[in-house]
C-alpha cells in the first residue's frame, strides 16, 4: 500500500479518518487511527457542548474545549492529527485560529469552499490545509482564489461523493446522478490538480470519500488516482469512537430502510438513520422555542424544524429520543463493533489481496 504525502508529511496508511460531530470523533478515535499510521481528525463543530462543566459562552467554550482535545490527543499519539472545520460555522476564524496556534498538522474544511482559509496561516506555521470539495469545478474554483487572493495552494484535496455520511455538498435531486458517481468525481478533481501542478510546481495530493467501505473499494479507487481514501462511518462502530455505546449500536440494528435523506437546518442533504426524532422533526413538533447557540450560519431559527447541535449532542450521549444518528450509504453492512486496529488491519489485508489478484 502507498504511502500519502502532504507536503512534508508522510502517512503511513493512506487512510484519513472523517471528521464526525457533535463529538463522534474526538481525542479517543483520533488518536487510535493516527497511532495505526492514518490520520486521525477532531471534529470541531460545537465541540465545546460535550464538556460536562457549567456552560459558558458558547465560542469560549468551543475554543477551550478544543484546544484540550488536541493536547490530549497530542499526549496518546506521535502521528498525524487533524482537524475538520465547516465554513458554515459561526465560529469558524477561531476555530482555525486556534488549530494552527496548537500546531495541529492538518485543517479540513467543507460544508462550503473555506476561500479565507489560507488567510489565517502565520509565519512558521507548518499546519496543512485540505479543503473538501464535490465537483472539479469546486476545486477549480478554491484552487484558483487561493492562488490569486494567498499566493497558496491546497496541501491536498478531498474529494466526497454523494454515498457519504452527514452533510452532502449536493442537490438533493442530484445525489443519485450517474455523473455524481466517486470515481467521476475524482476523475475531475484530479484533472484540476494536475493543471495546478503543471502551473505552479506543487504536488495535490487527492484524497476520495463517500460510500468506501472496504479494502477493494480503497484499492479500485486508488488505481484511478486517488492518493488515499477517507472514512467515516465505518470508524463509528469502534471501540475507540468518542460516541455512547448507543450511538455505535444504532449501525448494528440499522435496516436498509432506515437509511434516508433528510433536509438539515445547515440548509443542504443529510443521510441519516431515521429514527422516531426525525419523525417528529418532519412533522413539526420539535421546534427550538430560542437559539441556544447560533452555531450555523445558514440556520434560521425561526424557520427551523430542529436544533441540529442539541440533535447531535444528545445523540452523541446515547439519548436518540432527542437526537440521531448521520451515516453513510454502507452504515447497514455494519453488524459488530470492533477495535481501530481490527478495522485497519482488515482493509489493508482487503486492499493487499485485490493488489494481488489484479497482478
């Protein structure tokens, strides 16, 4: 299996593990896969909900709690650590801001192109910045901003398709598109780094999401050029996972069913587990009475038929009568809970048996 090369980083195991909130990856599943040789990642999004203390103000809290996360992660793994911001956060400037000062190794950014990202970067900072994309033309469009408004490039890219869990960058009409498929999608992504490459001498290393589930899938997407592949929700059903032992098992007992698109208050798709909440959700009857946070940008309470952070925190706490569960397309092939290091070990024994049978 190669090895993945971001800048002056090398990734042992060119899997990235996925940016999962609120609080399904955290310090726990971060370090894990980082000390397996891929690159763990904290979810940022309302970090600061899971501590346990008295609540204070929301971006304070966010910020403390998420510089404990990296130092504790930091204390359990000398390998590769990242972080994933959305852009639609309100708190996004010092989310960032407060990633490079602890010197994360590397920031993810998506729900939206981050065209400011680069902006934040101080001189010796060595953090990388991948943006997360869903077409060629995002990419493009990133790529030539930066390039114009920073004189920087991305360190890498990640490219999701439309089989990914959570929030999905397209429209829901377009979700099942022939055209939208992932290894179309890399296809275009990778046209796109190569002319950066071509124009400005720098390697962009294309990372590929969304509905990867084994070692054959890692390897066939691969083989079209991707230079790592990213999970998410196959990472949730660990030990390891930073989630209650309620979330894990809701991927245990999900039927195929169960697995639907619903419209998130962020404003774009969402593939969930459907459950009771949401239910209720559609119908009206779980409106927020005030915003308690104004996490989002694009959310408008007075129109929104749910708080998705309370959603998402009481989810991450195991109670799914108030919250639920986001998935990928393959959250239903999961039917145990096992280790980080079970979980890797057995999709690169996946991914070393299709080497050999192709050779």
């Amino acid at each position: 299996m190669k090895t993945l090369k971001i800048g002056d980083l090398t990734i042992r195991i060119p899997i990235v593990q996925g940016g999962m909130g609120v609080g399904i990856s955290m310090s726990g599943l971060a370090s894990a896969v980082a000390n397996m040789g891929g690159i763990g990642i904290i979810s940022t999004v309302a970090i600061g909900l899971t501590d346990k203390k008295a609540r204070v103000n929301y971006k304070t809290r966010n910020i403390e709690v998420l510089k404990a996360e990296i130092r504790k992660a930091r204390e359990l793994t000398k390998g590769v650590l990242g972080v994933n911001i959305m852009s639609v956060v309100t708190d996004f400037a010092e989310m960032v801001k407060t990633s490079i000062d602890e010197g994360i190794d590397i920031i993810f950014s998506g729900a939206g192109l981050p065209l400011d990202l680069p902006k934040y970067l101080v001189p010796g900072s060595r953090t990388k910045l991948v943006p997360i994309v869903s077409s060629g033309r995002a990419a493009n469009i990133l790529c030539t901003k930066w390039q114009q408004n920073y004189n920087y490039l991305p360190d890498a890219l990640v490219v999701e398709g439309p089989k990914a869990g959570g929030h999905l960058g397209f429209k829901a009409h377009a979700i099942d598109e022939v055209g939208n498929a992932l290894e179309n999608l890399v296809a275009e992504v990778l046209v796109v780094a190569k002319e950066m490459k071509a124009r400005f001498s720098k390697d962009i290393p294309v990372i590929a999401a969304g509905g990867i589930y084994s070692g054959e899938d890692m390897y066939r997407i691969m083989e079209q050029g991707a230079a790592a592949v990213q999970l998410g929700t196959r990472f949730v059903a660990t030990e390891e996972c930073d989630a209650s032992p309620e979330f894990k098992n809701a991927f245990v007992s999900a039927r195929a069913e169960d697995i639907q698109i619903i419209k998130s208050p962020v404003g774009m798709p969402g593939r969930t587990i459907f459950n009771k909440f949401l239910d209720e959700a559609v119908k009206g009857n779980r409106r927020p009475k005030v915003c308690m946070h104004h996490c989002i940008k694009s959310c408008d309470p007075k129109t929104t038929s749910y708080c998705i952070a309370d959603a998402l925190l009481q989810a991450y706490k195991g109670n799914l009568e108030d919250g639920f569960v986001f998935t990928g397309t393959n959250g239903v092939r999961i039917d145990k809970i096992s280790t980080v290091k079970e979980l890797i070990n057995e999709l690169v024994k996946e991914y070393d048996a299709s080497e050999k049978k192709k050779l």
